[in-house]
C-alpha cells in the first residue's frame, strides 16, 4: 500500500483499531482466482507472534477450501469520507477547489487456518457473538439449535505476519485548512472521521506550522540588515 510518509498510522491508533471488533474483506488466492469474503473479526493479542484474527465463514462459501496456500489478505476500513475542498479557507484566495477522500486502513497479511472442528468454532462463534451482544450469548439459547448453527459454519484464523497502517487525515493541508476539514465531516454527520482528523491529523500540522514560523522568523532579515551597506556589500554613506 503506497503511504507517504506523513500518513503513516500511529502505533496507538492501529492498536485501538485492533482492540475494538469490527468487519472488514478477507481476500485469498486459490484454483479460482481471487476470492473474496466480507466478515467480522475478534482479534486475538495471544494466537501467534503478532496475534491473530479470528473469524468463521458458511460452510458452503468455497474460500476456506481454496485458500490453502500462499499469503491472504484482510482488509479494515476504520473510516472512510469524502473531503470537500469547500471546507478549505484557504481554497477561494488560491482558486484550488482539488477535493479528497480521507480514510483509515489496515492491509492485514497472514497465514490463513482452517479450524473445521466444533471446539474452536464454537469459541469463534461465542467471541465475536460476545464483542457485540451483552445481553444474551449462546448458552441461553436451546442446545440443538445452537450444534446445528455451527455445524453451517467453519472457523477461520488469520496469523498475523505483517501490518501495513495508512491513517490519510489531511495532515498534508494547514492547521485552518484541517479545522475546516472538521468542522465539515461534523456538519455532514461524519463525527467519527471528525473525532479522528482532530486528533490525529491536526496535531502535526500545527506543530509544522510551529516550525516554519519559527525557522522564518529565525531567518528573516532584521532593520539593520536592510541597510544601503548591508544590501550592496558597501560601507553605509555617513
């Protein structure tokens, strides 16, 4: 995944993503081709060297028989908007009306394993069942329809080798700029991408902002320095 430097993700913020149960696309290679299944996933700190997810798909979906070499995919799309160039001051005085897509992304590369066994299943089951219900879990409801329900499905685990984390929060544009940006996804109803612009792209780029100012100012000629003697290399005339 092409990512400059300036959008490269936080520690702190992939593990958040990471941390809190979600969905995204599972997207392996076999006899067929590219295949590719939206799921929700649970991810496990302790299952392999860098974790794992764990996730279940129907039994009659063909990917959990194809996909048994190689390397697969799961991708997680933690926010996604549209940036109006409208919500940039500084777009009327330059004319530059260029507006963008902010996003928050995992590309998440592992082994894919298949657990077709009733045990894990139904730990599979019961943890993402749990990430989102609080009031009722698999052990209030009748035993038979529960056997039934898992036979139809097969456990999946994603052994986490590699991360790649984009976090492209307009951190490339001016503080005022960016304080627009947020001021506009909230006004459009995007308060999540809001919360997460102001947090995590405005900070660096009022801290560039800092230091352009500082370095200029550093830099920029004095009274003295502006002198006939000093300008043309002259003594000044007495």
């Amino acid at each position: 995944m092409y990512t400059p430097r300036h959008f490269t993700m936080p520690p702190e913020l992939q593990a958040r993503i990471l941390a809190a149960p979600g969905v995204g696309d599972l997207i392996t290679h076999g006899p067929s081709g590219l295949l590719a299944t939206h799921l929700p996933y649970v991810f496990d700190a302790d299952m392999g060297e860098h974790g794992s997810l764990v996730l279940h798909v129907a039994r009659p979906n063909a990917q959990w028989r194809e996909a048994t070499t190689g390397e697969s995919l799961f991708i997680v799309t933690a926010a996604t908007d549209y940036i109006s160039s409208l919500w940039y001051p500084s777009a009327p005085a330059s004319g530059k009306y260029i507006p963008t897509w902010d996003y928050v992304t995992l590309h998440i590369y592992g082994e894919l394993i298949t657990h077709d066994d009733f045990e894990w299943t139904s730990m599979a089951a019961e943890r993402l069942m749990g990430a989102h219900e609080r009031t009722i879990g698999m052990a209030e409801m009748p035993a038979d329809y529960v056997a039934g329900q898992l036979r139809a499905i097969v456990g999946l685990q994603l052994q986490i080798t590699r991360i790649e984390a984009k976090a492209k929060l307009s951190q490339n544009r001016t503080p005022d700029d960016i304080r627009g940006v947020i001021d506009g996804l909230r006004e459009s109803g995007a308060d999540d991408s809001a919360a997460l612009v102001e947090e995590f792209g405005l900070p660096p780029a009022e801290r560039r902002a800092a230091l352009i100012a500082d370095v200029t100012a550093r830099h920029r000629p004095g009274p003295d320095s502006l002198s006939a003697g000093h300008v043309l290399g002259t003594p000044a005339p007495r």
